[in-house]
C-alpha cells in the first residue's frame, strides 16, 4: 500500500460565518439516541441543555410574539419546550401544536413526551400523522406533520384552537415548512395573541428574525415581534484542517483520510460526510480492502444514510469494544438530524446532492453541488460534543471562502403544482404575490399553473374548479396522483389504481443488495413480476402476490423484497379505500383483470407526461421534443420498445432518465386529453 502523505494546513483562523443552511438529504427516519437512558425520566429531563433556559423561554413567549429557538440536536428543543408551556399553563389559552418535517419523529416524539409524563399517547399529548390520528379531547399538546397543519388550516384559516405553534426543525428548510411560515406570517398579524415558536438547530437564525417582523401601530409600535434565544450546547474546541490543493476523487480522499486518522490520531470515532447511498456503499468497499490488506480488526466501518431502517441505523449509536474504533460514513442526514456519540474527528467532502427542478423539461436533477458555509459549520460541529476535535475539509481554504453563505431552500428549486393548489384552497388568488419566505422562481409558479390548468383543476381566471380542483387540493397526493384516483371511479378501475397509490407512497419495496451477486439474483427474482406493460403494472402484481402469499416475510425474501414497505403499503391502500369510499365519494371497483382499463386511467392523470418512439431509436418527450431514456431500473429497460409511453417522473443523472413508465395507445391521449391534443402530422 502506498504511503498517505499529509495533505493538509492549519490556517490561523477559521473567519466562517455561521449560518442557517439546508438539509438535503431526504430525512425518511428519525432514530433519537438517548445518551442519558440509564436514568430514571425525571433526571433525564434535568440533565437536558435546555433545562436551564426554561424560564427563559417561558418569559421570551410571554413578551414577543414569535421566538426563535436555536438550540443543537439532542438539546432537548422538540420534547422539552411543549411541556414548559403545558406546565406554565399555556395550553388553557389554546392546544399547543408541533409541526414536525417527517412522519416518523411526529409519532416518536409523541410517544416520548407522552412517556415522560406517564400517560398514553392520544390522552394530553396526542399526535396526527397522514391517515393516522391518535388524540382525543383532552389532547392539550398536539404533533403533526407540517401537512396536517396545513390541511387544518382550510377548514380553521385562523388556526383559532392554537394559542402556540411550535414550528420544529425549521433549519431544513423544505417546500412545507417555508409553505407554514409563510401562512403563519398572514396569521400572526391578524391574530396578535398567537404565539410562535420556530425551532431551529442551526446558529445563524437572522433570517427567520428578519421574515418575522412588520411595522406595528399605536401603543406597540416600538415593540419588536421577534426574539431569538440560543441554547449553549456542551461544544469543546474543534481544530479546522484544509488541503493544499484540490482533490479529484473525493471518495478516495475521504477513505485514505480515515486510514491516515486511524493511523496516526489518538483513540475516538471518526464521522465522514459523502453525497449519496453509492458513495456511502463506495467508501465502505474500499475501506474494507485497506482493512484486509493489512489485517485490522480494530476498525468498525458503518453506514449511515437516509433509506436506512431504524434498526440499521441504530449501529452507529452504540460504543464499540474497547480498543476499536468506530468509522461512521454518513450523507448529510448526519448534520443535524441525528448526533452520533463518541465522534472526535470530522472528514468533510466538501459536496451534499440536492434535487433541482429543470420547468422547461419538467424535470428534477440530482445534482453534487460544494457545501455552504452554514453546512460546513453543522458537519465541524459534530467533532466537538466529546472532547476537543478536528475536522479534516477535502477542499482547500480559499474554496471555503467561497462557499455560499446556504444553500437555496427546497421551495426555490422544486416543482410547486402541489403548493399552488394548496395556497388556492386556502383563499391565496395570486401565488405569484404571496409572501414566500423564499420567494420561488416565477418560472416555476407559471409551469405549476399551466399544469393544474391542463389537469383541469384551475380555471382560466386561476381558481379552482369545481369538483376536480377542490377535491384534487383535498388528496394528500401530487395533482397527477389525485387526478388518477379521481377519474379511476369514473373507469371502475378504483382498487388497483388505490393500489398502485399506496404503493408509490412508500420507499422502493425492491432490495438492492451490496453484494454484485445478490443483486444478479435480485434481478432474477423480480422479472417473476415484471409486464410489459411497465412500473406501475408491475407494482400492482408485486402486491398481489404478496397478499396471496399471506403477506409474508419468507415471501419478500424468497423475490428480494422489502416485508416493511410492502407491509406499509398494504396499510396504506385500506386507509385509502376508506377515505376514497367514505371521504371523498369515489366509487371503489375493480376493473377485474383489465389491464388496459388500468393503464387508460394512469394516462388520464398523467397526459402531461409522455414520450413517443423517435424513428432514432430514442424516446423524445412529446411537449418539447427533448431526448429521455428508460430508467434502468425500470421494467421496461431490457424490453422491446414501445411507441409510447408515459412516466410519473423525470430524473437528470447521465441522462434524463423517466421513472415509473406505463406502455400506452396514442389514440388515448385524444381520447382523455382532446383540450391538451390534436391530431396532426408532425415532421421529425
């Protein structure tokens, strides 16, 4: 093995400005470690950070309007700050309700606060999570995912059964919690005894300062609305370490970086930050041949990442043995979401990988774009909570200068079909004038308003029609999703097209094994699936399967599939036929093994959306022309090609890939869509 040379500098000073940053990486998880669990409850809770500000808090809420709450993961922020307030009476003026950014940490945290004050969930503290509601009316402390509180705004456009809102992990910055803030902010102003409370683990939090202010009148006119009070962590001085020179393969830097640490440095567990699951999985095999060239056994090298079930990432919390040190390969969700024990030495490369909607190809890209500076600040921090700690940037000083200050929020760089239709039921006429925190490309409101206009869902005056645009603001489904469930009682195909939904709702029920071998057999496994009909198809067979097979675990492994998603979905699908059949006044049939029945309703939701057979040999989208390809995990890649398709997404990586392909007839698209098509000759 060659020699690692030290590549890197220590500069005088680190001038870093901190700041509020995103969190990219798709958060599917909310594993919460408790370093205090061999303590009874009552000191558990004293033994928080945030203990100590309690009064603090409680006076800032009683003087300002809205408090800005930056405080490290693990502080104690989200299970703490509801009971202060509940304890201090605050729940008599109104139930104190949580916004929560994921499904998961809304039931977890419930749970938690529930346990601490020795009741079940659903009594004082309750929780409402898409399709699932455990409260009752003696639930005075209410989480919610940020979609719940939205959709309760169109039925309560004051929220006037609150008197606080706590909005927690405002840092992440995603397409809902910019949509709740920006409608908090109409609120706030019309009902002066609201109270908020924006809950954020990063340490710049001017902008939420800055966002939350507004010129008062009269008496109050000198008075602030806002304040923001930090919550000192337990942080111990952390040394920054730079590279002389650019690196060219950060992966290879990153793991010859962990061998030089492991090597050279002192005993303590080493956390490296990488872009994706395949660098992550990368990183892994190349550390396991330095392993066994040199026949170590005191390296534990462990993954972390997004798509990780709970009891994988649950690895990552516990001590090794003694005399081994723990190596934690982590995409961004290692920022803030999560704290990881026992990390003294931080490897940053320096890139996170965001999605980026392209509104002329109606595209998303996954895109490796360098860090901010507030990210780079996040990651330095995780080698501090020990003891003294070292980060290690794969990039060079004066690229650090260079960082952007952070990263675009999730809403200035997606697509807003969904937001849009939400902000119309709620009584916002022009989005384009709404108060966005972040305001979103004009672009991208224009290409969400063309959509919903094609789908039928908006008027030429921009207001929502009447079934189809209201019920479609209703569903908890993008507007394609929902125009399909729509119409699918129409077709009397409702059952499968229910399916098909549930079965989109949850993470790829496909196993996508590490090893080259599994992954053949995998393959194998899942063509007892696949029909040329495509994805969708494909996913209503998979289904069908597993419930005649009695929906069981040897079942998923037998085909290389994942017994908890599919588990999820079948959930998902009763929790669908009911509210479809009760709710929303759908018809539920089934169109009882007619395919095309199935395949004409996805085109119904999805005419937007289609590629045709260039006589190149290519696929080319139909509305511009540009070129795609089938994605490779399609069921579609390795069969003869159809003249047309449609996709439920596109994907730009080395190519513009589309996801989810179903086969189609071209004599449909007029057939469903004739104010969207017309037939004529069109010259290549």
């Amino acid at each position: 093995m060659a020699t690692f040379k030290p590549k890197f500098i220590k500069p005088e000073t680190d001038d870093a400005i901190a700041d509020g940053g995103g969190n990219q990486e798709p958060q599917n998880s909310a594993f919460v470690f408790n370093a205090n669990h061999n303590l009874g409850l009552v000191e558990q809770r004293e033994r928080l950070p945030i203990r100590k500000y309690r009064d603090q808090i409680l006076y800032c809420l009683e003087n300002f309007q809205v408090v800005i709450l930056v405080g490290e993961t693990g502080s104690g922020k989200s299970t703490q700050v509801p009971q202060y307030l509940y304890e201090w009476g605050w729940h008599s003026k109104g139930m104190i309700g949580i916004t929560e950014p994921r499904r998961v940490s809304t039931v977890t945290l419930a749970n938690r606060v529930a346990q601490e004050r020795g009741e079940l969930v659903g009594d004082t503290v309750g929780y409402v999570v898409r399709f699932l509601e455990r409260t009752s009316n003696d639930t005075h402390i209410k989480f919610m995912t940020e979609g719940i509180l939205l959709r309760e705004l169109l039925a309560d456009p004051l929220l006037t059964q609150y008197g606080v809102i706590i909005v927690d992990e405002a840092h992440e910055r995603n397409m809902l919690t910019d949509m709740v803030l920006g409608l908090l902010k109409k609120i706030l102003r019309k009902r002066s005894n609201l109270k908020l409370i924006i809950s954020s683990a990063t340490i710049d939090a001017s902008f939420f300062s800055e966002f939350f202010s507004w010129p008062r009148s009269g008496a109050e006119a000198n008075q602030l609305i806002s304040v923001k009070l930090s919550i000192e962590g337990r942080m111990h001085a952390v040394s920054h370490f730079y590279l002389n020179e650019p690196c060219a393969d950060y992966v290879r830097e990153t793991v010859e970086t962990v061998w030089k640490l492991h090597q050279k440095e002192p005993p303590g567990d080493i956390l490296a930050f990488l872009t994706g699951q395949e660098e992550v999985l990368e990183a892994m095999d190349l550390l396991r041949e330095y392993i066994a060239s040199q026949e170590t056994t005191n390296l534990k090298v462990l993954p972390m990442y997004g798509s990780m079930t709970s009891n994988d990432q649950l690895a990552v919390f516990f001590t090794p043995p003694k005399g081994v040190r723990k190596v934690v390969l982590a995409t961004n969700i290692a920022e803030t979401s999560i704290t990881i024990p026992g990390i003294v030495y931080v490897i940053d490369c320096g890139y996170v990988k965001v999605k980026w909607y392209n509104p002329t190809t109606c595209s998303d890209s996954l895109v490796v774009v360098p860090v901010s500076k507030a990210s780079a600040i996040q990651r330095a921090g995780r080698a501090g909570r020990v003891r003294p700690g070292k980060v290690y940037r794969l990039y060079t000083k004066q690229d650090y200068d260079a960082l952007a200050p952070r990263q675009p929020p999730e809403l200035r760089r997606s697509e807003m079909s969904g937001a849009v239709l939400q902000l119309k039921a709620l009584g916002i006429g022009n989005v384009l004038r709404f108060d966005f925190p972040s305001p979103p490309p004009a672009q991208n409101l224009l290409s969400a308003l063309e959509t919903l206009y094609a789908l039928d869902a908006i008027d030429e005056q921009g207001e929502l029609t009447r079934p189809v645009g209201f019920l479609l603001a209703e569903l908890p489904f993008s507007a394609m999703l929902s125009k399909m469930l729509y119409v699918s009682g129409q077709m009397g195909c409702a059952e499968e097209i229910i399916t098909i939904i549930a079965m989109l709702q949850v993470q790829s029920v496909f196993s996508r094994p590490a090893s080259a071998a599994a992954q053949q057999s995998g393959r194998i496994a899942h063509r007892h699936f696949e029909v040329a009909e495509g994805d969708l198809i494909t996913l209503l067979n998979i289904h069908s399967a597993f419930v005649e097979e009695g929906m069981t675990k040897e079942f998923c492994g037998q085909y290389y599939l994942i017994y908890r998603n599919l588990k999820r979905a079948c959930e998902l699908r009763e929790q669908l036929l009911n509210l479809a059949r009760k709710k929303y006044g759908i018809a539920i049939f089934s169109c009882k093994g007619d395919v095309e029945m199935v395949c004409k309703c996805i085109t119904a939701g999805f005419f937007t959306q289609v590629a045709y057979l260039h006589h190149s040999g290519v696929y080319r989208q139909i509305s511009s022309g540009t070129e795609l390809a089938i994605h490779p995990n399609s069921t579609l890649y390795t069969l003869p090609q159809a003249q047309y398709v449609v996709y439920g997404e596109l994907l730009q990586t080395t190519k513009l890939f589309m996801n989810h392909v179903t086969v189609i007839k071209k004599e449909w698209l007029t057939e469903l869509a004739p104010h969207y098509y017309q037939q004529t000759t069109v010259r290549d």
